[in-house]
C-alpha cells in the first residue's frame, strides 16, 4: 500500500516536498515512480528512482526543479518540487515497480499506486 502526502496549493516560485510511504511490500525491492496527471490530461511520468537510490531520471521538463529521492530505512519516497509553475498543478501520484530503462516512463511498468495528492499552484 502506498500513501502519498504533502501536496497543498503554493504560489508560483514557490516549493512543495511530496512523500510517499510504503506498507505491507519490501519496499527496497522496488523502483519507485512519481506520475502526475491534470484535469483533461493524460497521466505524465515525472520521476522515478531505482530501489538502491543510486540511479534516477526525470522527465526532460523538470530536470532541474524536482528531485527525487528515496529512504529505505523509512519505506518513503520522497519528491522534491522547486520553482512551481501553474502548469504544475495536478493530482501526483507515487507507484512502486520493477520496470526495465526502455519502460520507465510508462505507467503500465507499475504495479502499485498511491491514492494521489492533489498539488495546484496559483499565478
């Protein structure tokens, strides 16, 4: 089970860290992934990290404003967002998985998913 934390509504410029914390699987044996997904929008890969924490990626629009990160000791995944913009705004999601590199943007790759929480940035 996993359950996604900390998102709010912040002004434009502004910060936000969501968490992720894992139940009831062995979170280290799983990558972990951050999708968001906005009203009349498809679901968008934003991030994902791989199980040990030594690899990972983002989408080529946030390189530089998110961070993910991840601590085992905790079962949290952690996803650090900087600079907001309004075209930020929408429901993020974690989900745990074990996709192969050509696969990791793809939602299909992963098994479980958070519940959502709900990130809106205001102008």
């Amino acid at each position: 089970q996993l359950q996604a934390s900390g998102g709010g509504l912040v002004q434009a410029g502004g910060s936000l860290r969501l968490s992720c914390a894992a139940s009831g699987h062995t979170f280290s044996s799983y990558d972990m992934g951050w999708f968001r997904q906005a009203p009349g929008k498809e679901r968008e890969f934003v991030a994902a990290i791989r199980r040990s924490g030594g690899s990972t990626y983002y989408a080529d629009s946030l390189k530089g404003r998110f961070t993910i990160s991840r601590d085992n000791a905790k079962n949290t995944v952690y996803l650090q967002m900087n600079s907001l913009k309004p075209e930020d705004t929408a429901v993020y999601y974690c989900a745990a998985g074990r996709p192969i590199l050509s696969a990791l943007c793809a939602h299909e790759s992963y098994y479980y998913w958070g519940q959502g929480t709900q990130v809106t940035v205001s102008s």
